[in-house]
C-alpha cells in the first residue's frame, strides 16, 4: 500500500486484492476491495456454490428506507444468481440484538417506566419533577449530542427509585432494563417489512446473544496471534500491530480513512465516551473494542477479561466465520459501513486466521436520498419502510431500486416514485392487453408471419442476448427496464396497427418478460404478468363480474334519478374499498362500469394514498380556518380600539395632533411628510374599523 497523503482517496492506492483459484463465472461486478469491476470467480473448481454473508440489521428502532434500499438491492442481485445464473448460495444474514443504541433505547423505556410508578404513587420530591423535565427535554430533541446517554439515563433511574423509597414494591425497586425485549420487538417488525417486501428469507440468521461462547473465543485467537490485548476488562484490536505485520493490510476498503478518528469514535459507539475509560485504555486512539467492560445498565456474561459483551465489529468475524469458514466469496453492506465496521471486521477475521484476504468480493449499495437530501432524523426527512408502503406498493419500490445500478446513489422522492408507478402501470397493461387478445382470438383467425412478426420476434430474441449480456456486466438491471420498455412500446404498436395480431409471439414475449421480473422478485408464481386476483376462476369469473357491474350501474342510475345519496354511497364503498381487497378495480366511465384485474397490493396501497391525501387536504383546510378565524379574531379586537388611540402608547413618538396621529418622533424631530402620510392612512383605516365595530354595537 503506498501511503502519501491519508485524507485524500484519489492520492492512495488500494491495496493488493488475491484474485481466487475457482471457476471463471462470465459475471463482472464492482468489487470494493479494488473499487474497480472484476469477474466473479468461486473459491472452489467445478463449483456452483458461493457463500455470501450479508450485514444485518442492529435491531432498536423501524427499518428505513436506507434498509430497504439495501436489502431489496441484494435481495435482486441473489436472485440473479440464484434463478438466472443458477448458482447455489448460502447466504447468511445477522441481526445485531445487543448494541449501545440498543441498550441506551431499554434504558430510556426503564426511566420513563420508573417515573411512571413513582407519578402514580405520588411521590413527593423535587428528584421526580427534575427528572420529568429531563426526559422531556430528551424527547423533544432530534440531535444526538444533547440526548440523554446510557450512563445518565441510568443515573437518572436510580435516583428516582431511592427517592422513591419504600413506595415502590420490590419487583419496582430491582427492574432492569429489558434490552432482549426491545431487539425482539424490533427484529420481528425488521423481517415483516422484509417480507411485505418481498426480500427472500436467508439461508440462516444469526444473532450476536445466540454466539456469546463463540465470540469469547474468537476474541481469545486474535489476542493469541498477537494481534489484540486486554486492558481495564475489555479487549482492544492492536491496530499498530497489524499494520507492521508483513501480510495484512488494514483499511482496505477506505485506506485513507483509517485515521479520522471521529469515523473511529462513532464505530466505537456511546460505550467508549462513557464514564469509566480512560485514555489508558487503549494504547493508541485507533485501536477498536473486541469485547466492551460491563458498566451499570449494560447486559453482560462472563468471559476470561471480567463481564462484558462483544463490541459491535467482532460479531460478524466471529458468526460469518462459524457458518462460512476462513473464504467468503461474497460479503455485502450498506456504503455507510465501510469504515470502520467493514474495515476492522476485515482486519480482525485476517488476523484471526493469519492470513491475506478473509472476503474475496465485498459489494455496497450507493447512498440513498431523500429528496435529493441525506435521510436524517434531525432534518425532517427520514422514512421508515411502512411510512413508505403506506403510499406506495413493494412492486413500485422495487422497480425504484430496478432502475439503478446497486452501487449507484439514488435519489427517493415523490417525482421518481410517480416514475416507478409509471413503469409498473406500462407492465401492467401490456400483461392485460394481452391476456385480453388472446381470451378474444379464436381458431379461424390467421397465424402465418408477416415481416411484422418477423420484426417483432428478432427485437425479443435481441433482447434476450442484451439481457444476458446486462446482468453479466454489474447485475445491470436499469439497462433491462430500460430495454424491456422499449420491447413493450414496439409490441404495443404492433397489436393495435397490425390486423389480426399473431398471439402465440405476443405470448412468448410476455412469458419472457414475466419470466425476467420474476427473477426480478416483481412476480411470484403464475402463469405470465403481475399478480392479480380472480384469474384461476376463469370464465365464470368473469360472468360474475359483469353481472356485479351491470347491477350496480343500475343503482347507481336509479339512485342519482332519486337523490338517493345512501345508495350511491354503497356502490362507492364496493368500488374503493370491497372489491380493491379482491384485486378488482372498477372503473366508472360515464353510464357503464369497466372492470380490471389488478394486485390486490397495489390497489390497498391506491386506497391509503387517496385517504392520506385527503386527510392532509382536510388537515390543510381545517389550518387555514382556524388562521382566518384567529385573523378574524384579531381585526375584531383591533376594531374595538379608537383611531386617536392608535399610536398612543408607541414609544417610537412623543407628540400627537388632535386626531392622536403622531407628529414627532421620540427624539423631538418632525415627522418626515412621507412617515406622515403611512400614519394618516393607517389612521383612517382603524377609523372605519371602530366605525363599523361601533355600528354593530347599536
């Protein structure tokens, strides 16, 4: 690795990658190691099997946007190999279920449940109402630097239950705080929003609290090869070490970020500015946490170093190493981890096994934005995953993710959702003509080709080259939308210019469509187009809901000729909100009704859109009444007020004519003609204010 100026990435260069002995794949993607494309190979000969470990979530708080783009991300490119290149993986994912922000979250519950016995039971201290105010004020606060920490929270709660004395039970006086309980909550709602998503379940889970003897062990090698060392009862990866060693590397991915210490200082986490470290700690401010003291309030086990628990780098290591051994092909994150965590998970597992390259390939989704805006909390934009599904379906958020390169930056915003539902709307008809041509076709129509088809059939056989071509080169499934949009426009002419279309070709084309988007993970099992409702019924289905139709536009004729709003409003409430759960969309065009068979998600989605926006509509309206009416308010009170009164107590004048308007200012000086003339019509205007006021009065 040369080594010139540690700021700056364009002046280093990334040091030396091993390329693997396995089999060639024909597949090129970007490899962060090198930060260059470079063809995927396995780590053994005549192998389909790759193992891939994936960077879970650490489980205190709802899954973001940031995740979805992620996890949905990998979830495409698995596919890809998985059910298009056919490639066996396991793939492993952790979840991260004791962490700072984890325990600081228990605490913060502990504190406000304490103060909740002591408020019931009405104790009587100044110790109670400091600490509501302290809390509150925690609350109301968005940046992280002037919350409350762990160790405070935990003082607080303490104080609170000795100035609670004797009127707290026993079962009050010993709570703990309950970190199990809150990454249990927040891993189960995590793997719902996966799979309302539609992201594959992993080959195995692993959680940090299920690994504690295997991290203690993990931790004990490194400390054995030389590489780590205990101090103060926790243990510390020596980072000096590591880098005079021969042949390791450390900073691999960011090589000139290894030095930023306040990047160090947030991987390390609230744990390290705690009370109770000391700077002799460590022996240099770059090394990094193996394993963490105990402090009060802290889950803890035992280990050869005293209690503590792992520091949040070595549970990867240690888990990814359990399950997938000393070679993994793949490894995966967001970009946001690749210094430290990614760094120091590559330094420590090298380390443990003493040799030159732990992962062979490590991929990362770009950043996402919102609204052309980094996602912060402290900023107003952040979006969990269910705020987003409440607008819009997990078909449209994928094809969001679709329409980008995974490493990409992508920008989340309502203008490039409204293009992703434009694209789902485009497939979606397509599927619908289709199915609609040939349920309408029958034998005696002509299936000899014209140059027509023969046009037709060469651009889909084009587009299956192109799309083997697209996903070997970086996973490029924005070049395959882009392509497949261009193969849906020309058929579509081709259906409604070309007398008597040839079906079997439309079918082939939308089979294969159907059959990429399935690889996709935009369609489940079916027999080609998006998943909707009904079609297994077939014919008689379809009688019944032209029946339905033809029923209720009878109502509805009926009840408009009669006024009759409590029918009408029955036929609305079929229309937006029974049949929709079916996947049936019903379409009011003039006097007749015309029904389509949708993804029952995506009409769901559509009804909490329009109730959301008219909510926000009503909310907006109900403001902007209550702004008038406190106007109102306003001019109603200044009206009560006598124009020689106007200016009579305004510091700004000393001298006033016999109508009260002013004609000095407070220094003594003569008031300016043009001050003068602002004065005389603000005057006369609170002149007819009182007058009508006054009016009113008689």
């Amino acid at each position: 690795l040369t080594m010139t100026d540690t700021s700056n990435p364009l002046t280093q260069k990334m040091p030396q990658w091993i390329e693997p002995s396995g089999d060639k794949t024909g597949i090129f993607l970007t490899n962060s190691l090198t930060l260059q494309k470079q063809e995927l190979k396995t780590s053994q000969k005549d192998s389909r099997a790759l193992n891939w470990y994936m960077c879970g979530p650490t489980v205190y708080d709802f899954s973001h946007l940031g995740h979805a783009r992620t996890y949905v991300g990998f979830d495409i490119i698995r596919r890809i190999l998985e059910d298009y290149f056919q490639y066996n993986i396991n793939y492993v994912v952790n979840v991260t279920d004791v962490d700072d922000k984890i325990i600081k979250k228990a605490n913060l519950e502990m504190a406000w449940k304490v103060l909740g016995w002591a408020e019931q039971g009405n104790v009587k201290s100044e110790v109670i109402a400091d600490a509501r105010v302290k809390l509150e004020k925690d609350k109301a606060t968005s940046v992280r630097e002037e919350c409350l920490t762990t160790f405070q929270l935990n003082e607080l709660t303490e104080a609170i239950k000795t100035a609670a004395g004797g009127q707290f039970t026993e079962e009050q006086r010993n709570a703990q705080p309950d970190t199990n309980a809150i990454s249990r909550k927040y891993e189960a709602l995590f793997w719902e929003d996966m799979h309302t998503l539609n992201v594959k379940p992993p080959t195995s889970i692993t959680r940090v609290t299920e690994y504690i003897p295997q991290i203690v062990d993990y931790v004990q090698k490194i400390i054995d090869n030389g590489f780590a060392y205990a101090s103060n009862g926790s243990v510390y990866f020596d980072v000096q070490k590591f880098k005079q060693s021969s042949n390791h590397d450390y900073g691999k991915l960011e090589p000139w970020a290894t030095e930023q210490i306040d990047r160090l200082e947030d991987g390390e986490g609230e744990w390290s500015q705690q009370q109770g470290e000391t700077k002799s700690d460590k022996k240099t401010p770059f090394d990094f946490a193996l394993w963490k003291s105990s402090r009060p309030g802290e889950p803890a086990w035992d280990s050869p170093w005293g209690k503590g628990r792992p520091g949040w780098h070595i549970e990867c290591s240690a888990m990814a190493s359990d399950l997938l051994g000393d070679r993994l092909d793949v490894h995966s994150g967001g970009v946001d981890l690749k210094f430290p965590h990614h760094d120091n998970e590559l330094a420590q597992s090298e380390a443990y096994y003493n040799h030159e390259q732990w992962v062979n390939y490590f991929l990362h989704t770009g950043h996402l934005h919102i609204d052309g805006r980094t996602m912060s909390k402290s900023k107003k934009n952040f979006i969990t995953i269910r705020e987003g599904l409440e607008w819009f379906s997990s078909n449209q958020m994928r094809i969001l993710f679709l329409k980008k390169l995974f490493n990409e930056p992508m920008d989340y915003s309502k203008s490039s959702m409204d293009e992703a539902k434009a694209v789902e709307r485009m497939f979606a008809n397509f599927f619908q003509n289709v199915k609609a041509l040939i349920r309408d076709q029958n034998a005696r129509v002509l299936q000899s080709w014209r140059p027509a088809e023969l046009e037709l059939h060469n651009l889909l056989a084009e587009t299956q080259q192109k799309t083997h071509i697209f996903l070997s080169d970086n996973f490029n499934t924005k070049a395959v939308i882009e392509m497949f949009l261009e193969l849906v426009n020309k058929t579509n002419v081709y259906m409604t210019t070309v007398e008597e279309p040839r079906a079997p070709l439309l079918q082939q084309i939308a089979q294969y469509i159907t059959r990429i988007f399935r690889v996709f993970g935009l369609i489940d099992a079916n027999d080609y187009g998006f998943n909707v409702g009904g079609e297994e019924s077939g014919g008689r289905f379809e009688s019944l809901l032209n029946i339905v139709c033809s029923f209720r536009d009878e109502v509805r004729a009926n009840a408009r000729s009669k006024k009759d709003r409590d029918a009408l409003e029955v036929c609305d409430k079929i229309r937006d909100e029974q049949l929709p759960e079916l996947g049936i969309r019903l379409e009011d065009s003039g006097k007749q009704t015309v029904w389509k068979l949708e993804d029952p998600e995506v009409l769901k989605v559509e009804i909490r859109r329009k109730k959301l926006e008219a909510e926000q509509k009503a909310e907006e309206k109900r403001r902007l009444a209550e702004i008038q009416a406190q106007r109102k308010r306003e001019k109603e009170e200044r009206a009560k007020k006598p124009p020689q009164e106007l200016f009579k107590n305004d510091e700004q004048f000393s001298q006033f004519d016999e109508n009260g308007i002013p004609t000095h200012t407070a220094d003594g000086e003569e008031i300016a003609k043009k001050k003068r003339k602002k004065l005389e019509k603000m005057w006369s205007t609170q002149k007819k204010l009182h007058d009508a006021y006054l009016k009113q009065l008689e």
